[in-house]
C-alpha cells in the first residue's frame, strides 16, 4: 500500500447514486442528486467549470469538512448539512474530542454554517441546481438557494477514473496517487487564498496562471503544471514502512500531534507500520 498524504478520491457520480442508499441509508435515491451543479471530488475537478456563489456540502466526512474549509475560504458561503457531528466517521475515530471541537468552532468562528441531523430531502433545480431541500433536526423542511453541491460523505478508492489518462499504476494504485495529489493541490493553489503559501516558495506567480485555467475547466492542465518539487514540497509521500519515519524525520520538530487516517482503508494491522516510523 503506497500513501501520499492528502490523498483520497470519491466513487464517480455514477457509482454514487447507486451507493446512495448503502453509504447513507436513505431509503429512496434523493431526487435532483444528478443535477448538473451537484459534484463529489471525481467530477468536480473534472466538470467544475464556473465559479460557485453559494455552496452546500452534504456529509460530515474529512472530505466535507476539508472542502467546505475551502470553498468558505474562497469568499463562497458554506452551509454543511450533515447526519452525524463532524469528524466522526469511521475514517476519523481515532480523533479526540478536544481536537474535534477546537475544529469545528473555528469553522464556525470563519463563518461556515454547520447543520449536524440534517437529512437531504431534494436537490432542487430545473437543469443546474438551485437550491436544496432538507429536514432540520427538529423534523421542520428548509430550504437552501444555492447554485453548487458537493457531496462529501463516502470516502472510498476509486482509481478507475484514472485508466483513460493513460496512466502506469501498480497494483498499489502509486502513480494515480501522486496524479490526484497534483490535480488537488492545483485545485488548491488555484484560489487566492492559498497565494501566500506559493509565495512563500517562490511559486507565487503561478496562482494566476493556475486560477485561469481552473475557470476555464483545464484540470489537466492545471495539474501538468505541479511539479514533483512542489508536490514532495506540500505533501509526503511513500510506502506504509516508511512513511511514518519520513513524517517525522520532516516534521518531528515542528508537530507534537499528528492525526492519521486513510480514506481508502487499510488493514489494521497494517496501521503499525506507520506508527512504528512515527514513534521510533
């Protein structure tokens, strides 16, 4: 198993809606979930093409949370409708309560709106959405206007979608990893938001360039131009034996307290690989 951190990709939308039910036991398919302007992290780097005025994510996953951070950093307000309290899946299970709720009331504090026993009603639309439908905890239906969705409640490998690229992968799935982390931190860099961070490398005048292309829809463009300097300079990666003594070895003495977790799963006993490296 290869890991690059900050890595994970989402079921096509396709494949979602055949999963609705399974990942969020709905009994019946949320009608308007296939409107153009509803996106999961597959097809919204690859058919995001217009810049949102007002988002919604639905899910209380680390994708969720990691991307209505971001969008809520761009100037979009964010509304998060989630069924269970944030950064409380699966995938997330080993996080402290302290450390969740110092997260979430900084979300908060940024202006995020977060919506926990929320349930998804309808995705409202004539063609592209425009708003969602949803029941409060208290059992009342609201409504949100809005103009994007992005569903962030799996988190499950789909590498799949990288076949048409042509792509080299082994069996561990180790190129499509570091394509979709250079897709992501494109994606990322993209948003003026993040130009201090490109600046303070000497990358900054790329975030223009990036954000450019991004409205016109160019990802793979957008990609090509992450190096592998810039990708081993914004993320770590490397095989589960080593990985975990490579984040030390790099961050050691700057972190006290690391948070892991894979969204594509891993064996539990496979967890100690990783922790040996960090503790040894």
């Amino acid at each position: 198993m290869t890991v690059a951190l900050v890595v994970w990709t989402n079921a096509s939308m396709s494949a979602f809606n055949k999963l609705w039910n399974k990942v969020l036991g709905y009994s019946t398919q949320v009608p308007g979930i296939g409107t153009r302007g509803v996106y999961d992290f597959a097809t919204l780097i690859e058919d995001l093409d217009y810049e949102p005025n007002r988002c919604v994510i639905v899910g209380g996953s680390k994708v969720a949370l990691e991307y209505g951070s971001f969008f809520q950093a761009t100037g979009c307000q964010t509304t998060i409708l989630t069924r269970s309290p944030l950064m409380e899946t699966a995938n997330l299970h080993h996080v402290d309560a302290g450390l969740r709720d110092y997260v979430v009331a900084m979300m908060a504090e940024r202006g995020i709106e977060i919506v926990v026993g929320a349930e998804l009603l309808e995705v409202l639309g004539n063609g592209r959405v425009t708003g969602v439908r949803y029941r409060a905890p208290g059992g009342q239906v609201r409504q949100i206007d809005t103009d994007f969705v992005f569903i962030g409640t799996g988190e499950r490998p789909d590498l799949s979608m990288y076949a048409p690229l042509g792509l080299a992968t082994d069996e561990r799935g180790f190129d499509a990893a570091v394509a979709a982390t250079k897709q992501q931190l494109a994606f990322y860099g993209s948003t003026p938001a993040y130009r201090p961070v490109l600046e303070l490398h000497g990358w900054g005048e790329l975030q223009p360039e990036l954000h450019l292309l991004s409205r016109r829809g160019a990802w793979e463009e957008m990609a090509a131009l992450i190096d592998d300097e810039m990708l081993r300079t914004f993320a770590v990666v490397g095989e589960l034996d080593t990985i975990g003594a490579t984040v030390r070895e790099r961050f050691g003495d700057l972190v006290d307290r690391f948070s892991v977790y894979a969204p594509h799963g891993i064996a539990p006993e496979r967890w100690a690989e990783v922790l040996a490296g960090l503790r040894s």
